[in-house]
C-alpha cells in the first residue's frame, strides 16, 4: 500500500466509520494557522482587479472533486454565448522553461501539465499555465483578448483577484473525516464554504456531507461520459469517434484523484474492468501500459494526453462532461451581468 492510499483510507473512512489520527494534530494546527494567516494577510493587502471578470473553480479538499470537467463545461458554455473565455492554471506536474506558458497542441505534459493541456485539446480555447495565475490571467487579457477568466483550481491561490468563486464538493467523498492536513483532506476549515460564491457537489451527496454542509449543497453536478477519442497519427489532435470499443474485458487506466470513480463509470458502460490505478498526474511509461495482446485500454482524457507519444490502436480515451443545472448558469450569468470592480 503506498502512502498515498494509507492516508485516503483514514482521511475518507466511509459512512459510519471514524478516523482523526489524533498524533497528527499538531501538525493540522501549525497548518491551519499557515493557512488562517494567509487569508487574513489577502484580506488586509487584496490583489488589485482586473480588467475582466475572473471566476475561480477550486475545492477545499486535496485530490480530484471534478473541478477540471466544470472548467471546460462553463469555459464551453460561455464561448457558446459569444464571450472569449481564457483559462488559467498552475500546471501542476509540468515545468516549462519560462513562464507564463501558452498550452498548444504540440505542448509535451512535462511542460504544460496533463491538465491544462487536456483542457485545451477538448475546448480549443486558449489557455495559458504559470504558478503566479495573476500573470497567466495578464497574459491571456493581453495577447487573446479574454474578456472573462477561468482558474482551474486556485482558490486557495489568494494572489489572483477574483470576481467569484466556485467550490466544487466530490458527493461520495465529501470532505472526509472534516480534519486539516494532514489528519485529514482539507486544505481550509469548512467555514471556507461560508465565504464561497457557489458550491457544486460532484455527484449525490452522502449522508455525511449532508451533516457537514447542509442547506449549502445546492448545486449537484453529475459527470456523463460523452465520446471516446483516439489521437491521430500526428500525436497533437484526437479524432472523435462515434462508438467506442465493444462492451467486454478492458483494462481501465487512471491517474486522477478518484480513479474509482473512473471504473465504476467502465462498468456502468457494460465493460469489465481490470482496473490499473496510478497516482494523480502520474507520468506514464510506454512499458507499464503493455498488457494482454489487444484486449482494450480505455483511459480518462486526463491520462491519454500523456500516452500520445506511444499510442496504441486498441487504446481509447473516453470523455465525460459535466451537466449542471440551469440554475447555476443562470446564478454565472447574473454575475456576469452584475456592475463590478473591473468595469
């Protein structure tokens, strides 16, 4: 079991199960006060406006919640409606060799980040990756014109100004045991939720998230698989196909921060999964993808775009897509439409 899974198992024990891993209180502490210190410190010196609407998409919890597939849903649903939404990111587990980076088809993961390159595969939309998102913001206002921003992730990154924030809730796991880091999954204390704009919950909440949260819970997300893609012989675009591989065997590839979530949606498919589960952002080798003969490799978007160098043909992405209710783009339409610093 690697360290990863140790801590998952008791920071999301499970309905009716208790776990706080009281030697490791001090630590949530000294984290706390970190994180309290740094609100506190944006709250007495705030991030000047900018030009432009900025609406960050985040959670207060480590791994994945589904904040990803809701950047590229409301990214899509504004350039719908005539708007030239940007994106921004940290571009975690890439480095590029000068910041602000622009993400394009040829980008490589190692420098762009697997994410912020899966959202410009699948949205077309210009996105731009540094770890100071104030100047990824700058850049895309600047050389694309963006009249709204997208963060993916970075609501805890106080540094860039926004004009609303979205926090996105996984519904199975909630937010754990409710400890700080590390007793548990939360990077902020649950009364973050008070000061947020929008909670999206990714899924049907559990029980206890119910207790946790509360009347807040007022937006449910669910995540739809859409279409399967496999990339072409140029390496740099997908070809989306109209069927994907015949419901059967598959070997299910994940490196998200809820692989499971992943295979339940493989079987709900009719597959049957041999399930091959990595750490999020984990950077693959052509090796450790050769499994039987042709039986089919199905993996997120997220893990293909780390797979192109080598791709295979009886390897398959699928893509879900978020659905939301038409509730919560009314509420980003009215922001939207609302007076604001940056006009």
């Amino acid at each position: 079991m690697s360290l990863e899974d140790w801590f998952n198992q008791r920071w999301y024990p499970g309905e009716g199960r208790q776990s706080s891993l009281p030697l490791l209180a001090p630590l949530s502490s000294l984290y706390r006060w970190a994180s309290d210190r740094r609100r506190e410190k944006n709250r007495q010196n705030p991030p000047q406006p900018l030009s432009v609407p900025v609406i960050v998409i985040g959670n207060i919890t480590v791994g994945g919640a589904g904040k990803t597939p809701l950047v590229a849903e409301l990214a899509r649903w504004l350039h719908e409606r005539g708007m030239n939404p940007g994106i921004v990111s940290r571009g975690y587990g890439g480095r590029a060799k000068e910041y602000p980076y622009q993400v394009t088809a040829q980008s490589h993961p190692l420098e762009s980040g697997d994410e912020p390159l899966m959202l410009h595969l699948i949205t077309g939309l210009p996105v731009m990756v540094s770890p100071d998102r104030n100047e990824a913001a700058r850049a895309l206002i600047d050389y694309h014109n963006c009249d709204v921003i997208l963060s993916d992730d970075g609501l805890q990154h106080y540094s860039l100004w926004r004009s609303l924030e979205i926090c996105v809730i996984d519904g199975q796991r909630g937010l754990g045991n409710g400890r700080i880091l590390p007793r548990g999954p939360l990077r902020e204390s649950t009364d973050r939720l008070d000061s947020v704009d929008l909670i999206v919950v990714n899924g049907e909440p559990q029980q206890r998230l119910r207790a946790q949260c509360g009347h807040r819970l007022e937006f449910i997300m669910t995540l739809e698989p859409d279409s399967w893609h496999q990339f072409n012989l140029d390496q740099t675009s997908t070809v989306k196909l109209r069927s994907g591989p015949e419901p059967g065997p598959c070997h299910g590839v994940a490196a998200i921060g809820n692989p499971q979530r992943f295979f339940r949606e493989l079987e709900q498919l009719g597959f049957g999964v041999m399930p091959q589960a990595y750490a999020d952002h984990h950077q693959y080798c052509q090796q450790e993808l050769q499994f039987d003969g042709e039986t089919p490799v199905i993996m997120t978007m997220k893990d293909a775009v780390k797979c192109r160098d080598f791709w295979q043909s009886h390897w398959w992405a699928l893509e879900v897509r978020a659905r939301l209710p038409d509730l919560f783009y009314q509420r980003v339409h009215q922001h939207l439409q609302k007076p604001s610093e940056h006009e």
